[in-house]
C-alpha cells in the first residue's frame, strides 16, 4: 500500500514536472522563422564559432546559427526550409573600396572591349558603337592596357579611330583611366591642336615629323577631353547603380563602400532606396576635389553633403581626400626615394604630394571632430608616412575618435612604417585584384626601380603587426570586374588569378584564405562602420550570406578565382540566385 501511494505520488510529481517542462517550453519557444538552411558548411568568420550547419533568419535577421536541431525549433507552419546539399556558406562580401556606380553605368552604356583587346578587336567595336548610337556626339569607352602601344606599332592612333568612327568623337581610356586615346573629332571639340602647349600635369603626344597630336592624351591632357563629355542624365545613373548592385549581387557581394560618390550620383542611390531597391548595405565617400589645393577643404559644404544623403540604407559620413597619383610610368605617386630616372640626364623625381603636410593634418583633425572617416588616397610610401602623421596629429588633438581613418592604395610602405598602421589604428586600403604579376605591375616595378619595386603591398606584415586591414577592387578604374573571387585568390597566391602572366610577386607577403576572407568580409563592414550589423554570420546581424559551388577550404589556391556564387542573401532576401539553384 505504502508502496503504491509512493508510486503513486512518484508518477503525479513526475506528471507535473512534464508539465512544467511544457510550459516552460510554450514560454521560450522561440517565434518562428521566414527562412531556415539546412545542410550546409556554414564559414561564419566568427572566430567563438567558425563552422555551422544550419541558420535561422526572422525579420532579415539571423536568430540561429549552429546546428540542424537548434534551427528546427524554428520551424514554424509558414517557414520555408531550404536544404543546401552541404554546400559551402560564407558571410557576403564587402568591397570597400570601389566606383561601382561608375561601373554600372558604364557596363551600361559605354564602348567597352576587354583589357587584351587586339587594334582589329577595337577598331571592330567602336565601329558597332557607332552604329549602334546614331544620335549619340561622344563614344566612350575601354580599356587598352598600359602596354598596348608599345606592343602594337600604330603611325597614328588618331587616324586609326578616325578610319572607323563617322562623325563620333571618340575617347577611349586605359587600363589606369588616367590616359586617352582619341580621335580628331575629339581633339577639335577640346580645342586641342598642334599650336597647344602640354598642360603642366600632362602630355600632348605628338607626330615627331609634323608635330600634329597624333590621338594619345597623357594624364592632364586627357581631363580636357574628358571635360567635355555630357553628364550622365539621372534616369541613367539610377540604371547604373542598379545594374552595379545587381552584378555585385551576382558575385557574393552585399557590401559595397563607394570611394566617393558625387551629389547627382548620391540622389541615384536614395531614389533606389525609395523604391526599396537597395540590395547591399552602402557607404559613400564625399568627394574632395582632386589635383593640388592651396586652402582647406568646405566643411560645411561638406557636412550638408552627409545630411543631405544619410539614411538607413546610405552611409555618408565618410571623405576622401587625395594626396598624390600613381606609382606607375606617370611616377606621380610621392615616394621617400627617388624613381627611375626616363632620360640620363633627367632630375631625381620622388613625384609629388598634392597638398601640403600641414594642410592635410588640418583637414584630418577637423573631419574626425566632425565624424568623418577619412580615407586617403597614398600610393607612394611617403604620401603614407605624411598621412600617417596626420592621424597620429588628429589622435593627439580629439584623442580616439573610434573613427579608423584608411589609407587607399599603400602599396608601398616603409618597413618602419608598418607599426604605426596599428598603433594609430589606421586601416590600409588593398588592392589584391590588381596586385599580381601583370603590365601594371611590370610598370610599377619599372619605374620604382628594384629591388624596392618589388617590395610592394606588404599584405603579410601588415597582419603580423596587427594593421586593421581592407580590400577593395576600385572597379571600374584599374580592373575589369569586381569578381571579388580574383582578389582572394591573389590574396593567397600572389600569382595572377587568370594565369595570363607567369611568376609570383613577393611571395613571402602570401596570407593564408582565412585571413583573406576575414579582410574580403568582416575588414570591409568595419570600414563601412557596420562591424555590428554585417560581415560574418552571427545571431542578431543581418542575414547577408552567400551558397558557394565548391569548398574554398577543399579546393587548391589557384582554383579559387573559378568559384562560382549559387545564391546571395541580402537582409534575408535572395538578391541572386543561379537557375541550377532554384529550389
Ligand atoms: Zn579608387
């Protein structure tokens, strides 16, 4: 009997602890979720939980990394569950560092050829342009690489377009978008002729027997053709920045940090956003102007810029500001030593700082005071050491400001240097999509001479001593796509992605592909300031995660160029999926 009633009693206590559990249960279940992936390998770049297998996403956010039993609670009757097949899943790409309206529009409406084009393949292309736009005065376009007419033996380039562009002026840029190639409907709209003196930031190429330009435009001289060129109309640069979000969708990315942007192509993006049309989180630079400044910059002009602009989906308190040019044959980057000399009897030249030391530390105090990230564009290694001291000026004077102010382009940095990136907690701006054996590169080396020439782009140190470090692919500019998939590759290999041309370069700065992706994803959101919201797969962040077609982690080096991206999530939503991947 006694027995019985604690039997009994032993089965009402174990009834109402079920009950209980339920209840609890009903307590903490979690709301369910729009969207669940199972099956996957889940790269989080969270270094508490790198790999998972499974993710929730509520309200286009993640409420569950981890495993396949953790995001089954979050099933709910509308829930939709997608099994990924065990592929590989990583957080979207940020690209910090690019004119992705630029390209957009450009891809849309420019004469564009690919960087190896042969003079039958353009003179063929520009002809197509020109039927092709009966009511269009300007074909422009590109890219011929910086070696093209050292390979190709050309009397006049001028004549050369003339023979197949109508009535059309025609300018095509280079591989640098600092040069021009035009024909002589062009130089007449510019007002150029054989009496016209070389500006002093450029160089009229001319026929050596009859001093006529003969179609080629150096620097300087390309801007007054360049000048005049229509401005792209609103309708168009809308078209752009929607074709930009949509190519960069397609290769993984769901971040893109505009180096500058100007007021017209900043209202593009805002009529984007309001017709909900944003799929990638977007920071925008405010732009300074570019080429030698005497006074400081405008402030408030510059302020009005951000407020005019800022959103939730726009970002705007960023500038760039510029401190020299290129470390190429144009040796107009300023460098602490002095380049190869082009004539035996020319000057040293260690090219030249835009502004003055003292002016840009002027202008960095007060954009960090402001809010403003700065970033600064330093090819050479000694505009670096100037922008670096500038910096440490602004740390002096505002104490950290939590702003991380960027170097873009510091390929080249002095060994003693190379701490102070951390110390000042500045950012070096990368450019591993161009970095690799190739011209641009030969004629980098070329001019700065070896074997300090070769030390370029000293990505591994930079880690090492803890440099916050970011990459961008500043298409359109120097590279032909923004496929983010070529500058990982360089990354890691320091060869050329596309195996054009043999070698590596500086093979000791090769990192290894988790530290490529770390800078490829988390280093470009803490550029945008978004580190809280994008940039690796963590509860609470925005669902912004890519299905890849193989395993970065299983596959050689040089294969990782050849990834292709299954499916893009941006806030949840699918901005990018490939029909093999349609569910
Ligand atoms: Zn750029």
């Amino acid at each position: 009997m006694k027995r019985s009633t604690g039997i009994r009693a032993k089965a009402f206590v174990a009834g109402l602890l079920a009950l209980a559990a339920q209840l609890s249960f009903a307590d903490s279940a979690p709301a369910a979720a729009d969207t669940i992936y199972l099956n996957a390998r889940i790269y989080t770049v969270n270094p508490d939980q790198p790999w998972a297998e499974a993710v929730a996403i509520r309200d286009g956010r993640f409420v569950h990394v981890g495993d396949r039993a953790g995001a089954e609670t979050y099933r709910g009757p509308a829930t939709t569950v997608v099994d990924l097949q065990g592929n590989m899943v990583m957080p979207g790409i940020n690209d910090a560092h690019v004119h992705a309206q630029r390209g957009g529009v450009k891809s849309l409406y420019e004469c564009n050829f690919p960087f190896s084009s042969t003079p039958e393949q353009i003179a063929r292309r520009v002809a197509e342009c020109v039927a092709e736009n009966p009511d269009l005065l300007w074909i422009r376009g590109g890219q011929w690489d910086s070696g093209f007419f050292d390979t190709y033996d050309m009397e006049s380039p001028r004549a050369f377009l003339d023979a197949v562009s109508g009535d059309k002026a025609v300018l095509l840029n280079d591989d640098s978008n600092h040069n021009g190639w035009v024909n002589s409907r062009a130089l007449a709209l510019a007002g150029i002729d054989r009496d016209t003196p070389d500006p002093s930031d450029g160089t009229i190429v001319r026929d050596p027997v009859t001093g006529e330009p003969n179609g080629l435009l150096l620097e300087g001289a390309e801007q007054r053709v360049s000048d005049q060129l229509p401005e792209w109309s609103q309708a168009e640069l809308q078209a752009g920045a929607r074709e930009a979000l949509r190519i960069a969708n397609s290769f993984g990315i769901t971040g893109l940090k505009e180096a500058y942007s100007e007021p017209h192509a900043m209202a593009a993006f805002q009529a984007l956003e309001a017709a909900d049309a944003l799929t990638a989180h977007l920071a925008l630079g405010i732009q300074t102007p570019y080429g030698h400044r005497t006074g400081p910059l405008d402030y408030a002009a510059i302020d009005e810029q951000r407020d005019q602009y800022a959103s939730d989906g726009l970002h705007t308190a960023f500038v760039k500001v510029f401190m020299d040019g290129v470390p190429t044959a144009s040796r107009t980057a300023a460098m602490l030593a002095p380049y190869t000399s082009e004539h035996d009897h020319s000057e040293p030249n260690r090219g030249m700082l835009h502004l003055d030391p003292e002016l840009l530390t002027r202008d960095v105090i007060e954009l960090d005071k402001r809010g403003y990230t700065v970033k600064i564009h330093t090819a050479g290694d000694r505009s670096v050491r100037v922008a670096l001291d500038a910096i440490a000026a602004a740390r002096e004077a505002n104490g950290h400001s939590g702003l991380r102010h960027e170097l873009a382009h510091a390929g080249y940095i002095d060994p003693e240097d190379v701490p102070r990136f951390a110390q000042l907690d500045a950012v070096a701006d990368l450019s591993p999509y161009l970095w690799h054996p190739s011209p641009i590169i030969d004629s980098v080396v070329a001019a700065v001479g070896s074997p300090r020439g070769e030390q370029y782009f000293p990505v591994r140190s930079l880690l090492e001593a803890k440099a916050p470090i970011l990459a961008g692919s500043d298409w359109p500019a120097a590279v032909e796509t923004i496929d983010p998939w070529l500058g990982i590759e360089a990354l890691v290999t320091r060869q050329d992605p596309r195996g054009n041309f043999p070698g590596s370069f500086w093979p000791e700065q090769a990192i290894s592909l988790g530290d490529a992706l770390q800078i490829m994803t988390l280093g470009g959101a803490r550029a945008m300031r978004l580190e809280q919201t994008t940039g690796s797969i963590e509860v609470g962040k925005s669902a912004d995660m890519i299905v890849l077609d193989r395993d970065l982690f299983a596959i050689e080096p040089q294969e990782i160029s050849q990834v292709r991206v299954l499916r893009t999530l941006f806030a949840g939503n699918t901005v990018y999926i490939t029909s093999s991947a349609e569910e």
